[in-house]
C-alpha cells in the first residue's frame, strides 16, 4: 500500500504547483485580456469615428452638391418635376441615418449613451423607404434612354471654287468667370445656363459628285421614338461652309431647359475627288478620321503646321475588252 500512498502524495503535491502557477498566472492573463478589450475598444471607435467624417463629408458634399450643381443636374432630370427633389432626399436619408446609427454606437461605447427604440424603428423605416426612393429615379430615370433614334440634322452644299479646302476646327468657348463653370478638358462645359459636351465625331469622305458638301447627323435617346427624335432635334450644332473652307464645331450644344439623352453628333465632309484638304492649326487636339477611296482610314490630328492630303478619284471598274467589229475572235 505504500506505492499508493506514494503516487496520492505525488498528486497533491501537483496539484498545489498547478493551483500555485495558476494563480500566478491568473491576473497576468486576466491584465492581458483587458488590454486587448481596452485595444479592441479603441480600435473600434477610431474606425467609427473614420466611418464618421467619411459619411458626414458625403452627407455634406451631397447638400453642397446638390444646390451648388443643380442647374446642371437640371439637364439631367426628367420631365417629372419632383424626381430631383425625391432623388435628393432619399440620397440624404440613405446616407444620414447610417451616420446617425454610427454617432450613437460610438456615444454607447464611450457615454454608455442609448438611443430609444420608437426613434430607431422610425428611422430604420425611412432608411428602408429612401432605398425605395432611390429605385423609383432610376427606374424613372432609365425609362427616359429606353429608346434611340438618329435624324440627319443639317445638310449644306456649295460648289468649290478651290483646289485646296480649307478645314478648321474652332475652340472651346471661353469659361465663365462666376461660381458655376464647370468644364472638363474637351469634354464638357458649362456656363451661361448652357451646356456644351465633346461627343462629336467628325470624318473627311470622298464626295459622290462635284460639290463639297457637310452632312451633320445626331443621334439621342428617349422614353420613345418621338422623344429621342425631338431630344436629337434639340442639339444645336454650329458649322461654316464656303467654297474654299469648312469650318467645324469640336462641341455641341444644350440650351437651358432641354434634357440630356446621349446626344452624339458625327459630321462629314464630302470633298471632291481630286481637291487638296488643308487642316489648320486648332486651340483643340480633337482628331479627323480621314476616309480615302483606298485604304484604311486614319486619324489627323491638328498640328502647330497646317497638314495637306489629297481626296484620290475612286479607282475606277476595269472595262471590257473591244470586241473585233467582224466579230470574229
């Protein structure tokens, strides 16, 4: 019985090392786990309050934005005239009350602070209806591309009196010097209540006859058919033609109080077979496709020198053979 006695002793002395170990450990262990709740804390409320003026400078620039940008955004809008103001407000709410949810988890976390459940509910209500608001513009606002249509714009023909035709494309006009100027380099502008956008295609053609000619086609989009006919109708594209020189628009333009709806615009000018093409220096880097009667096409881009090319004669179909008048072979 000895041994037993032997192996209870040597248990218990164990257990009196682990008891002893343990509660050496114990607070050590108990400091390190609230250390890391303390890190984990902070670390919590340093991305909320990041979370915090993220969603606050958005909520912000969504209220500066919209007053500041409204007569732009004014082109945009549909004929309904509450869908700016319902867009508006549900982008305010779908933004504010996650702010709002975020300012008091943090209040909770450091203030022990509460929010109270009614005023939750609610606010989780109109979050949920600022969605469906949201929806409602862009289904209302994709309804109004739904259609296309292209309509020949303006057509203009003269008689060159020149070998060598002029081309020139105008500049930008100049920006406005108020709060509202909006403009991206050749791309688009603003100002003077009008908009000004650089869809515009423009390509140099073989003429089918003898005149020189400047066909200006648009394309838009509508609710239906006679809306994007009437939307293109509204593009107001400027260009001169003489009998020596073409001159062409990089831009086109949007009067105040007409929508936009993907207007594009392509220009062609038909130059006689035979006639020089001189493209002038412009204040825009805007390209030319240049279509001769063989070959590939190519872009030319306007250079500080004037660039000339010539407009070939189509390559002409290979005749029959005459016939011996005997009619022999």
């Amino acid at each position: 019985m000895g041994w037993k006695k032997k192996v209870r002793t040597a248990a218990s002395v164990a257990t009196n090392h682990l008891n002893e170990a343990l509660y050496t450990v114990g607070p050590a262990l108990r400091r390190a786990i609230q250390w890391l709740l303390r890190a984990f804390r902070g670390l919590f409320i340093a991305v909320g309050l990041i979370l915090v003026v993220a969603l606050s400078v958005a909520w912000a620039g969504t209220l500066i934005g919209a007053f500041a940008f409204m007569p732009v955004i004014a082109f945009l809008a549909p004929i309904v005239s509450w869908w700016p103001t319902l867009a508006f407000v549900s982008l305010l709410v779908f933004i504010g009350v996650p702010l709002f949810f975020l300012v008091m988890w943090l209040m909770r976390i450091m203030f022990d602070t509460r929010i109270h459940g009614g005023l939750a509910a609610a606010l989780t209500m109109a979050w949920i209806f600022s969605i469906a608001g949201q929806v409602s513009s862009g289904w209302l606002m994709a309804k109004e591309f739904q259609d296309e249509a292209r309509v020949r714009l303006k057509e203009a023909s003269v008689a060159p009196v020149a070998d060598t035709i002029d081309i020139e494309l105008q500049a930008w006009p100049p920006a406005g010097e108020h709060l509202l100027a909006l403009q991206v380099d050749e791309a688009v502008q603003y100002h003077d209540g009008d908009l000004y956008l650089g869809l515009v295609s423009l390509s140099v053609m073989p003429s089918p006859d003898d005149t020189l000619r400047v066909v200006v086609e648009a394309e838009a989009r509508g609710s239906h058919d006679a809306a994007a006919r009437a939307n293109a109708f509204h593009i107001d594209y400027p260009f001169q033609l003489r009998p020596d020189a073409v001159r062409l628009s990089p831009w086109y333009r949007l009067e105040e109080g007409k929508q936009w709806r993907a207007q594009q615009v392509r220009t062609i000018v038909y130059v006689p077979a035979g006639k020089y093409i001189r493209l002038l220096p412009s204040g825009t880097q805007m390209g030319i496709s240049f279509f001769p009667p063989e070959g590939l096409a190519r872009t030319i881009l306007p250079r500080r020198m004037p660039q000339v090319f010539q407009m070939a004669a189509p390559a002409a179909a290979p005749q029959p053979e005459d016939e011996p008048a005997t009619g022999e072979l």
